[in-house]
C-alpha cells in the first residue's frame, strides 16, 4: 500500500469560494493580507511597511494568525542564520536581536545503540556565525515591530477560505468559532468574516492549506511533489549544562528511514533537542515519538538530561522536498506564496527561518511596486521571484536541490555519503547526486490525472505523485 495513492482529495469546492459567496458576518478591506504570523507573514509585513514609510506611502497591512496569541504555534530548533534580521534592522546591533547565545562549539557524531563516533562536521551543518534562539521570543520580538511600524495583527483567526474573483485572489474568509459537531451554531458561534485586499501572501507554515488549495486550483505543479518529515521537540531544564551545538545521524533510526537529532543550548542549564525523521519510512509501525524517547537513553544526551525536567513539547513537520519540490510559481494574480508554505526549507543545514524571512522580504518588495503601480497582477507579482534568483537562499536551496532525495539512499552510509558528497563539492552543481535525478531518483512515480478543478468543463491534466 502507497499511502499517497490513499489521500483524501482536497475540497477546493468548500476552500475556495467565489466573491459574495453568503454566510459572512463582517467584511473588512485591507491593502495587504498576509495569511500566517510566522517569520515569513512577518518579516513581509516589517519590510512593506517600512517600505510605505520610507516612501511616504501609507499601506493598511493586516496578519492573519490563527494562534491565539504570538509564537503560540511556532516549533523549531532553533540555530538561526543572523543574515535577514540585519537586513530587516540593520540599526539594530546583534546584541538587540532576539537571539539568546552565538553558536560556540558544535559536533556531530554518528550514533550506534551505546556509542557516539565523532565526525568531521560536513560544512552544510556548519553554524559558526548562526545563533541559537527560541523561534516564540523570536516570533513575539518581530510581531511586536511590526505593530509598532502600524501593522494590524490579528490572532485567534484562522483564514479557512480564500476568496477569488475570476482567477484572482482577492482575500479570505475566517473559520467561524463555535460551531457544533453536526455543523449548528454554538452558544457563542461567531459568524465567519472576510477580508479583502489588493496582495494576499500566504504564509501558513508547513502544508499550509490556503496554499495547497491555491497550487491545486491554479495547476501550479513541481518536478518533484512535496515531501515531508516529522520533527519532534522537547526543551529540558538541566541539571548538566551542554557546552556546544550537537547533531547525530543513525541510531535510533532504521538503515532504511532519513533523518537525525539535534541538541541545541538554549542557556546552559537549558536545552532544546528533537528527532526530525523522513515521512515515507517504509515500516508501517515506526513511532517517531517512540523512537525519539528511546533515543533520549542514549549516553550522549542522558549525560545531559538525567535529574533534569522536561518543561515543554512540541511536533510539527517540515517540508524536506527542496529546490524540486517547490511550486513551479510562488506568485499569482493578487497571491504570493512565501516561506514554509511555499517550502523554502535547507534540510542538510536544518534551516528554514532565515529563508522564510528573506521570502517574506523579497515578496514585500514586489507588493510594494504593485501596490504603487495599481497592478497586482501575476506578471507583476512574479518579480518576486525574479528578486530571488541571485541572494544566497536561493543558491543555497539551489545547491541542496538534490539533497533530501539523496539522503533517502539506502542506510546510514548513503546519508553519511551524502553529507560527505555535500562537503565536497563547491560549484553550482552542488547538491546534484549522481544517479539522483531531479525526481528523487527511484522514489517518485509522476502520472498525469484528470483533475476537472473548479470550473465547469474544463479538465487539464495535472501532476499527481507517488512516493514509492
Ligand atoms: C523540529 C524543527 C526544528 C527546526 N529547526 C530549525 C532551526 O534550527 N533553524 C531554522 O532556521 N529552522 C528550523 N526549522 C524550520 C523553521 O521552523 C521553519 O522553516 C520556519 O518556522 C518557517 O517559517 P514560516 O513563517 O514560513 O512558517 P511558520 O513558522 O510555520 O509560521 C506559520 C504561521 O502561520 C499560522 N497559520 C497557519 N495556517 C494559518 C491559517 N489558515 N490562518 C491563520 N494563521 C495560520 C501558524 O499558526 C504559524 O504561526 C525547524 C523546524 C522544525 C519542525
């Protein structure tokens, strides 16, 4: 059984609505919606507004966030790449950023069932320059910039649906609150509301659905389809402190399935550490939660954690596809994709955040001139990714194209080799794998499906993957 022949078809018809479509309470029009207060949504909100403020324009930007306060919903490591935050405030010093130490000492092993063998560190998983951080004080430290800058930011509501005009993007509409099970109005149901604006930007984080259901509606297809993994996280009071940034490849995992731990010092005396694992492992009943508490008896981490408590816990996927796997377009009439939702993510460094903001940035640039034209139309939305080619995300991504595929050779030597292949290698090609082809090698299947969309007769073919 290939469970991605076994998923469920998303219901365009309920996620995409028509303009006026009944059944909204309040109606609210902004110039800017952006979907999602994650460091993407965010970043893009700073850089538009201090955009109209340098330009002496006033822009009416609104954040969607469907947690109930900021950070509520953010998991990550984090070692953060400092490259966007000095863009974004270059008259801010590093030592304001919402950082809590620079990356020291660092070490990667390999692990066996007792033992832990210390590898050179390959330059991808490299942070000498990087900080660790917590991606909520980072989440609140930006939310609350961009509320200083006028940016409204709206949590405790989920965007459920997007709002179209012919093929254009013209806002969203929010989940409505208490509703019953059977679908009737609680005592406190809150009709849904709808926000209209001349630019959405979607940035809903990892498979984000307005996202999903914009690429399905559109036919915007990808070399590769997406792919994902499970991280799962706890952050511990220690009784040891934990003097460097560790990384770990094999043991507890099987030969078969990808992936690796990390342990990152928050303050000395307190520790993130998680188990990020590749979603198509093959055995049926592989836990991620259970393997990850196996691999907290490991004498590498139990030095550490043993006397200490575990004070919080967290699991949220990542999308691991890269360069291929990201939608052919990021940008459409009146839409943008950014960040995780559109799979900005360098998986052999373990890095998302930077590349979030830096799309989030690079999108604002792009709304910007649309706004100021009165022309935000796809062609003009599309400079965004022009604006992308060149800055360093976009190489980096680039030269990891390959990666994740890669990685998912067989056994712990292929993902060592892999590393070791990554290291090596310093020209463009980087990250291209001999006998791993743009379509993950041996792993995916492309079939061209009937998929009649939402307007009545027409059925263009489009992309469907299967993982094997
Ligand atoms: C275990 C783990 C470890 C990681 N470690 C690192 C690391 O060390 N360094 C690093 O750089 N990156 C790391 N990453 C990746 C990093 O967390 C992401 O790449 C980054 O957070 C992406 O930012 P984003 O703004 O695109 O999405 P997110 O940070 O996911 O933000 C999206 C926001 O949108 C909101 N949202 C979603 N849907 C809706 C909706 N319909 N309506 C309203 N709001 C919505 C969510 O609640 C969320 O707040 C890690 C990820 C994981 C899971």
């Amino acid at each position: 059984m290939i469970p991605a022949q076994y998923q469920p078809p998303l219901p365009l018809d309920r996620l995409i609505l028509r303009e006026g479509a009944p059944g909204a309470g309040d109606h609210m029009e902004l110039d800017v919606l952006i979907v999602g207060a994650g460091p993407a949504g965010l970043a893009c909100a700073i850089e538009l507004a201090n955009l109209g403020r340098r330009e002496d324009t006033e822009i009416n930007i609104g954040v969607l966030e469907k947690a109930e306060a900021l950070g509520e919903h953010s998991l990550s490591g984090a070692v953060v790449n400092p490259k966007p935050f000095r863009e974004l405030f270059p008259d801010v010093p590093d030592a304001e950023l919402p950082f809590r130490r620079p990356v020291g000492k660092e070490a990667v092993y390999l692990l066996t069932a007792g033992r832990a063998l210390r590898l050179p560190t390959p330059p991808t998983m490299h942070n000498g320059g990087n900080y660790v951080a917590s991606i909520c004080e980072i989440v609140r430290w930006l939310g609350a910039k961009a509320e200083a800058l006028g940016v409204n930011v709206f949590t405790g509501f989920p965007a459920a649906q997007l709002l179209t005009q012919g093929r254009r993007v013209i806002g969203v509409r929010t989940a409505a609150s208490d509703v019953n099970r059977d679908g009737t109005p609680g005592a406190s149901f809150q009709a849904p509301n709808d926000l209209t604006a001349k630019v959405v930007a979607l940035a809903e984080g990892t498979r984000g659905l307005l996202s999903q259901a914009w690429c399905e509606w559109e036919r915007v297809v990808s070399p590769n389809p997406q792919i994902f993994a499970l991280g799962v996280k706890e952050i511990w009071e220690t009784k040891r402190p934990l003097d460097r940034i560790v990384h770990t490849l094999g043991w507890p995992l099987p030969s078969d399935a990808f992936g690796g731990s990390f342990m990152y010092p928050l303050e000395p005396n307190l520790v993130a550490l998680g188990l990020v694992v590749g979603l198509d492992y093959r055995d049926a009943g592989l836990d991620v939660h259970a393997l990850f508490q196996r691999m907290k008896l490991h004498p590498l981490f139990r030095r550490i954690l043993e006397g200490g408590e575990m004070v919080e816990w967290g699991a949220k996927t990542i999308p691991e596809g890269g360069f291929y796997s990201l939608p052919a377009r990021r940008s459409g009439d009146g839409v943008v994709l950014l960040g995780d939702a559109a799979g900005f993510v360098d998986v052999p460094s373990l890095k998302g955040i930077h590349y979030a903001m830096q799309s989030g940035m690079y999108a604002a640039r792009a709304i910007f001139q649309a706004l100021t034209t009165g022309d935000p139309s796809a062609a003009r939305l599309a400079e965004y990714e022009a604006r992308r080619v060149r800055p360093p995300r976009q190489q980096l991504v680039h030269r990891a194209r390959s990666a994740p595929h890669a990685q998912h050779a067989p056994g712990v030597q292929g993902r060592v080799l892999h590393r070791g292949h990554q290291s090596s290698a310093d020209d463009a090609d980087r990250g291209a794998i001999p006998g791993w082809n743009d379509r993950g090698g041996q792993r995916c299947q492309c079939e061209e499906v009937g998929n009649p969309g939402l307007t009545p007769g027409v059925s263009k073919p489009r992309r469907s993957a299967h993982v094997q």
